[in-house]
C-alpha cells in the first residue's frame, strides 16, 4: 500500500515538474530604421560580404598577420577560458535536474578468542529533487543564457582583436611610407644646404640664409625621428596582438599601396540584431534574467525531495542482512522575513535593467555604423583633393627648384614649395590609411 502511494506521488511530481514559472521571453521592442543615412559618397552596395574583411585588403602579409592573431592573443585565449568556465557553471546548474547517487563502505575484523571475526557493510542512498515549479530548469537556463553570452563575448573580442590587428598594420604601413617620403625630403633639404653653404663661401648669399636652411634641416630630421618613433610603438603595440614579444616581431616590409581599399558592401540596420555579437549577448543576458525570474518565482512553492536509502551487512560465516527504505519530504516556505520577495524584486529589477541595455546597445550599434559611414565618406573626398594636391606641389617644387638652379629666385621660395610638397605627400598617406581604418571600422560595426 505504501508502495502505491509512492507511486503515485511519483507520478504526480513528474506531471508537475513540467510547470514553469519562468514569463514568456519577448525582445525589447524598438523602432529599427530601413536603411542607412550616410550612404551617398561612399559607393556602398546591400550585398552582405562573404570573406572576413581583412582578407579583402589584397595583401598575402596582413592574412598570415591574422592568422597569428587569432591563434595567439592571450586575451581571446582569456575569453575561451571564460567561455569554458561559463559552460561548466551551466553544467553544475544542470545536475539539480538528475538524482544524487551516494555510497560508503567500510569492513572491520576484531580478534575474540577462540575465533577473529570479520564484518563488512555497505550504504547506498538516492535523492532526487522534484523540479515541481521548474526552479531548477530555470536556473540551468539562465547558466546556459549566461554561457552563451560568455560566447558572445569572446566573438566581440575577436572583432576588437582583428580590426585593432588590421589598424595597427594599416599603420605600420602607412609609416613605413611616411617615413621613406621624410627620407627623401631631408635629402633635397640637406641638399639645398649644400648649395646656400657654397653660395655662401662665393659671398652670394648672407649667413642668415645658411642658418635658415639649417633649421629647415633640423626640422626635417626632428620629423623624421618622431616618425620613427611612432613606427616603432605601433610595431610593438602589433606584437602584443600577436602575442609576441616585441623583439620578435618581424616588422612588415611593404607601404600602404600594398592595400587595397575594398568596395563596401552593407546590410539593413535590423541585421545588425544578430550579426553583431555585443548585441546577441545583451540578448542572452536579458534572457537569463528572464529565466532567474522563473527560478525566483518558484521559490514561493514547496520543494519535494525523494530518497531511497538501501544498506548490506554481513559477517563471517554469517548471513547476509540487508534493508531497503523509501521516503518522500516536502519542505514549504512559512515566513522568511522578506527573503523570497527581496531575490524576486531584485531579479525583476535587473530584467528591466538589462531590457534597457539591451536597447541602448542596438542604438549604440546603428550610431557606430552611421560614424563609420560619415568617417569613410569624408576620408575619401578628402583623398581626392589630397591627390590634386601632391600633384600641384610637385609640379610647383619642380618648376621652383629649376628656377632656384637658374638663379631666378631666392631659397626662401624653394623652400616654402618644398615644405608644401612634403606636407602634401605625408597629408596623403595619413588620409589614404584613413580610408583603409574607416573601412575597417565599418566592417567591425556590421558585426563582420
């Protein structure tokens, strides 16, 4: 009789551990826009792009830069370890769901004259939990929605690692350019003071003249370390991408025309709600939030727990004795000073608060996609004229430094066309990586 009305409170458990109390997950309503506003300049298409975007910049060298990068940086390494720690709470918060098996053993011998006696014994026992109100299947959600945020976050890190690698190799570049122009410039500089200190010493020209063009030298050469110094910073900042020491680093040997400034290809604002990762995990966030409303909910209700305990015992050249219980137990929550109302108030409360982050991080992502669309268009009207501008400074430096040679005109107008000139090509090849960063930015606000 006793066994049936175990049976059955069995049954009925397991008909009520289908119960949730957890509310029905909806996602955050907001107003998400058709397209784009700053389309218009940048020759943007709706064709979502099909490679990662680095390799779209054409160089075999930034690919195996990257290759490095995703294998070796010690903070996605961190993240995976992140990840892998989030998992195994979900694993930990998923047990409650299964019995608890328990065992012990022990045996003893004592010597009594005329004969020893040896005795064993062993214990068993099984606990199971009833997940009545679906406490324990909400907590291992919210363990598995916090898990899968934990991998939302690790992908957002690799898109911070893959555009931070790509900009500061953009940048490498661009200096190794900058630098070889300032190289040249120094030179016509050093040069030009060549012929004034001859001049000078056929007392054509005033020491004023010599002094001016050594400063204008100096000058040169100051640039020229700071550009050196830069390489060097951003080469080692590079290296602890790639998880390297920075003596290690094989620097690259290439200038920014080894790039290619890809096409753009865009996708509608509300793809943005799953390609960009920062906003999937306030997603999952907010869903096990959700959840830990459920598990707080169910809190309220009793909690029924089942057990079998079984135990053996035998002695030499005696028989075996064993014993086998059954027992149930509901434990109800009567007064708890507040205890159960506060955790749900504080859960509801955090639901809330991670709703609104949730909206906020969707506008943060349109604004950041919007800001590399205004950025990128700017960058390549402002490439234009930088164009036009090196090709006038050329032409005007040539026609001054002939005329310089002819004795036409003094130093002081070769030297104004021959700083215009190199501020005009070091102009350029800021601008140009500019337009490779934009594009990169871009790429990184799409989620891709």
């Amino acid at each position: 009789m006793k066994k049936r009305k175990l049976g059955a409170t069995i049954a009925v458990s397991l008909a009520l551990s289908a119960c949730s109390l957890a509310p029905q997950y909806q996602r955050p309503q907001m107003a998400v826009p058709p397209g784009w506003s700053n389309v218009a300049g940048v020759g943007a298409s709706y064709q979502p792009s099909t490679t990662p975007f680095w390799q779209e910049l054409g160089s075999d060298e930034l690919n195996n830069v990257m290759k490095l990068a995703l294998a070796q940086n010690l903070d996605l390494e961190a993240a995976l370890q992140r990840v892998d720690q989030a998992r195994a709470q979900g694993k930990i918060a998923g047990s409650a769901l299964f019995p608890s098996v328990e065992t012990s053993g022990g045996a003893s011998r004592s010597f009594q004259d005329p004969q020893n006696v040896s005795t064993a014994r062993g214990v068993g026992s099984v606990s199971y939990e009833v997940d009545l109100w679906g406490r324990n299947r909400s907590n291992k959600a919210a363990a598995n929605y916090r898990a899968e945020a934990s991998a939302f976050d690790y992908d957002a890190l690799q898109l911070v690692v893959t555009s931070d690698t790509a900009n500061f190799f953009t940048q490498a570049l661009s200096l190794n350019q900058r630098i070889g122009i300032a190289e040249n410039n120094l030179k016509n500089a050093e040069e030009i003071l060549r012929i004034i200190e001859a001049r000078y010493r056929a007392g054509a020209v005033s020491g004023l003249e010599v002094s001016q063009q050594r400063v204008a030298v100096n000058s040169f050469r100051a640039s020229l370390i700071s550009l050196i110094e830069a390489r060097s910073t951003n080469l080692n900042a590079l290296a602890i991408l790639l998880g390297q020491a920075p003596q290690n680093l094989q620097a690259p040997a290439a200038d920014l025309a080894s790039l290619e400034l890809p096409a753009v290809n865009l996708t509608p604002p509300a793809t943005l709600l799953t390609a960009r990762p920062d906003i999937e995990r306030a997603e999952s966030l907010l869903r096990a939030a959700n959840a830990d409303i459920g598990s707080a909910r169910a809190a309220f209700f009793p909690a029924m727990n089942l057990g079998v305990d079984a135990s053996m015992a035998a002695g030499f050249g005696n028989p075996a004795a064993s014993a086998l219980s059954l027992a149930s137990s509901v434990l109800a929550p009567i007064f708890t000073g507040g205890r159960l109302t506060g955790n749900l108030e504080n859960v509801t409360a955090r639901q809330k608060e991670l709703a609104a982050q949730y909206q906020k991080t969707v506008l943060v992502a349109f604004q950041e996609v919007e800001d590399a669309l205004a950025t990128l268009k700017s960058s390549n009207e402002q490439a234009a004229l930088s164009r036009e501008s090196v090709a006038e400074s050329q032409n005007a430096y040539n026609i001054a430094k002939a005329r310089f040679d002819a004795g036409a005109i003094d130093y002081l107008t070769l030297l104004e066309t021959q700083r215009s000139l190199y501020q005009a090509e070091d102009n350029q090849i800021a601008i140009n990586a500019e337009q490779i960063r934009s594009f990169v930015q871009l790429r990184k606000a799409l989620g891709a």
